[in-house]
C-alpha cells in the first residue's frame, strides 16, 4: 500500500521564487498535516486539516499557505521561498479521532539558496 | 496547553544493553502517548501507542513503554539493543479534546557494536 506520497523528494530553490510541496494519501483520513523538521527542533506544525474544505494554522505557519480540495491531497505551497525555509518537511495523516497515529510520507528536502 | 519533554538528545548503548529513552508530557487532561522511530531518510513509523487501558504498552520490534501518570512519563525501553535499533525516537502526545500531536524534540539513538 503507498499510504502517503510525497513530491518532489528534494529540491533546491533560488530564494523569492514560489513551490508546491505535493502530498497525496489513500487511506481515506480524514486529518491532514504538515510539518517542517529542523535538527534540535524536532517536529513542527506550519497547517493541518481535519476535514476536507477546512484547514488552520500550527505553530509555524508564516510563509507557508495549503489547501484541501479533497480528501486525498494537501498540498503545501511556499509564495516567496526564504532561506529560512531550508528544512525537510513531512506530510501526514490520521483519523479525526486522536486515539488514532499519524501516518507520514518520507519527507520533501527543500533547501532554498 | 500540551508539550513534551525528551531527556537527552543523543543517548549510546552497546549492543545487547538495555535501552531507555525518556519522555515527560504535560497535559491539562489524560493524554494519548505515542513513540515512532525515524530511520534516515525516512518518515515517522509508529512504535507503539497508549490511549486507555493497561499502563505498559508493546510495541513494534521489541519495543515496550510505561504510562505513569503520577510522574507524568512515558519512557520507552527495550532490553537488548540491537544495530538496527540505531535511529532517531521521537514522543508525541495529542490530548483526547483535540486532534493536534505535540511532538518532543527527538532522540537519536546510537548502538555500539
């Protein structure tokens, strides 16, 4: 089963140009969600959305916009990439209920030069 | 408010050592805990997950964690290290009023033959 794919797997980006990071999952979850990871720093959420048609902001979520048409994509979108941008970024997801884990894609490389 | 606290970024164990990684979560109500493992250049896999019921929890590969809740802790140990178990450990809890995980800074785990 694919679970959750992620695209690209890695990209270097010139700073100020714009990106789509690509998630797609087919487990049918309902939540969706998007992290950036920074050595130290652990896991982070820039957005999530627990349904399709709905979405919120995390903890870090300037700089970043989403967006969920359905319930199978999440794409996450850079309008103006900064080098503070540089970070590997996973998208996951889960059931609604939080009894339930997330599931996680292997992760985008971005580095922004 | 929620957050966890992962007592020591790098801990080294010999081969066939017991393994023990720390996790402390503060939470205002009963939480659900999880520890997933990240091995390089991958997502996060779920170890093992404590939602309600019996305090210590089995996971995955051998894996097995302890829900106190008068010390507010959820460390995850194994008897015997083996190379494989090298990787990155990180605990997250999500409270049960909510849907957003709270993930600990991590802890990279290196097994020393």
């Amino acid at each position: 089963t694919a679970g959750i794919t992620q695209a690209p797997t890695s990209q270097i980006l010139a700073a100020g140009r714009s990106m789509t990071l690509r998630c797609t999952q087919d487990m049918r979850h309902n939540a969706m969600y998007w992290y950036r990871q920074d050595l130290g720093l652990g896991l982070r959420l820039i957005h999530y959305s627990n349904t399709a048609g709905t979405t919120g902001k995390g903890e870090v979520p300037d700089g970043y916009s989403v967006s969920r048409a359905n319930t199978d994509d999440f794409p996450l979108t850079l309008a103006s990439a900064v080098p503070s941008q540089t970070s590997v970024y996973f998208c996951a997801s889960s059931e609604i209920s939080g009894l339930q884990p997330q599931h996680f894609g292997d992760g985008t490389r971005l580095s922004i030069l | 408010a929620q957050s966890v606290t992962q007592l020591g970024s790098h801990v080294s164990v010999s081969e066939g050592a017991l393994v023990l990684l720390r996790c402390n979560y503060s939470s205002s109500v009963p939480p659900y805990l999880f520890w997933y493992v990240q091995y390089p250049n991958q997502g996060l896999q779920l170890l093992l997950k404590y939602t309600t019921g019996a305090t210590l929890v089995k996971g995955i590969n051998g894996f097995e964690a302890e829900f106190k809740k008068s010390e507010t802790s959820f460390h995850l140990t194994k008897p015997s290290a083996h190379m494989s178990d090298a990787a990155e450990y990180f605990c997250a809890v999500n409270s049960n009023t909510g849907n957003q995980f709270y993930f600990g800074t991590g802890t990279s785990l290196t097994v020393i033959p």
